[in-house]
C-alpha cells in the first residue's frame, strides 16, 4: 500500500541526502592525521589492550554471520511509535510516513548521544587502562544504535545482508575520501540485482572496518590516554562518534526508504 507523500515530496528529501553526500567529502585536520598516532602508539600499547581490539574485531564477524551479542529486540523499537501509531511489525513501519520514521531516529540518536557521552567520561578516569574497555564498548553502542535507526525506517537486522549494509555504514565513517565514495556507492546500490553478487566479497572485508574504525581513533584517543583529563575528552569522542554513525545511519536508511518509494510509485503509473 503506497504512502500518502507526493513523488515532488520524496524528489525533495532526497536532494537534501545527496547534499549531505557530498559534504562528506572533506574531511576534518583529525581525521587526516588520525592513523598517525595510533600508528606510533601500536608499540607502546600494553599487551592486554591489544587483546582487546582483537576481542572486537571478532565480536565483529560474528556479528555479521548471526547477530552476536549485538543483536537487539524490534519490540523496543515498535513501542517507541506510541501512542500516535500501534505497531507491532516491521510491515506496519513500512507504511508509516518518512517523518515519523525521521521523529523516531533522532530520538534515539540523541539519546544514544548521551549514553555514549557518559560511558566515555567514565571510561575516560583511568587513562591507558579503562581505554581497553572502551573500544568494544564503542563499537558496540554503534552497531546498536545502527541497527535502532534500521528498525526506524522498517528494516529488519535480523537479515543478513542488513547487518552487512550496517557495517558498511560504520566503516562509512571512519574511512577517507576514497573510502566514502567507494562505499557511499555501495549503500546507494545496496538495494540492486548487483547486491547479492557482492555479498561474499564484502564479508571478506569485515575485518578490515574494525582496524579502519580502530585507526580513526588515533589523535581522538590520544588524549584519553591521560587519568582524569581523559574523562573530558572521553565524554565528547564518544558522542561526536555515536553523531557521526547515527546520522550516516538516518541518511542512508532514509534515502533507501524514499527510494523504494519511488519506485513504488513508478510502479503504480506504469502500471
């Protein structure tokens, strides 16, 4: 059943996310030099904390294969559209209109925001030591609030090829401006005949998101490194992180929906 929004709405909406597309690619002083500390750091870095990276980058795969520990609950998601919609199927999401879907996703991007702020202050206190746990920790409030968004907009991560648009995602924002083009061109086609053909060679490649994701936090970690002063630091890496993979996440879920609601609609005056 189409939606009650005009082709001229959509049209719209999607300009605004290819505008955003292409303000991705600049890319801040940071996140420039990004590699370089972490690069320096890699021979310093205690043993046990190099465990930990490792543990995440596993965490990872078995995330894309079956859900992990990561995998969240829909009927948490369902009960965020009361009272103004009673849904209780990813079905019924997929006929409510693009702003409610957008109402929902910022709320829980903002409220991820906080919760990612306050387990950086927190890991933040104790320097090099609490680092260890912060990385997966982060990876996983990210996979989390993705996978948020993703109900959102009526998308199921209990699907495979969901949890690999996902990581996709997450890799979006940590890579350079080559990196984003490459990738931004595999979400916009993610919905393709070519999709499937690209699946295997896109899990060959999960590894190579956590490094990428790990690499990016360089100079951003750095001064989490210090007791006490990481805590400041802590609390706004984490959340200018959790910004930065929840809106990628709105955009490209976003642009998918109106897309396929297009074509929708192309469909029905074909027809």
């Amino acid at each position: 059943m189409p939606t009650t929004e005009s082709a001229e709405f959509l049209q719209e909406e999607l300009k605004k996310i290819e505008k955003w597309e292409k303000s991705q690619k600049g890319l801040w002083f940071w996140e420039k030099i990004g590699r370089i500390p972490f690069a320096l750091l890699d021979k310093l870095t205690p043993k046990f904390i190099q465990e930990k990276i490792g543990i995440a980058i596993d965490e990872l795969g078995s995330y894309i294969q079956t859900g992990g520990q990561y995998l969240i609950s829909e009927k948490t998601i369902f009960k965020k559209f009361k009272p103004d919609n009673e849904v209780t199927s990813l079905e019924q999401v997929q006929q409510l209109p693009l702003a409610k879907m957008d109402e929902i996703a910022d709320e829980l991007k903002n409220s991820r925001k906080k919760v990612a702020a306050i387990q950086g202050a927190t890991t933040g206190i104790g320097g090099i030591f609490t680092l260890a746990i912060d990385i997966p920790v982060l990876l996983g409030l990210s996979l989390k609030v993705l996978q948020e968004i993703a109900l959102s907009y009526g998308y199921n991560p209990k699907d495979k090829a969901e949890r690999i648009f996902i990581v996709k995602c997450l890799q979006f924002t940590s890579s350079d401006i080559v990196g984003k083009k490459a990738i931004l061109e595999d979400l916009t086609d993610f919905n393709t005949e070519n999709k499937n053909s690209r699946i295997i060679s896109q899990l060959q490649g999960w590894r190579e998101v956590v490094m990428t994701y790990r690499d990016n936090f360089g100079w951003k970690k750095l001064f989490q490194l210090v007791p006490i002063a990481g805590v400041i630091f802590g609390a706004f890496i984490n959340r200018s992180s959790i910004q930065d993979v929840a809106e990628t996440g709105i955009m490209m879920y976003r642009k998918r929906r109106i897309l396929e609601r297009l074509h929708q609609k192309e469909g029905l005056g074909e027809a």
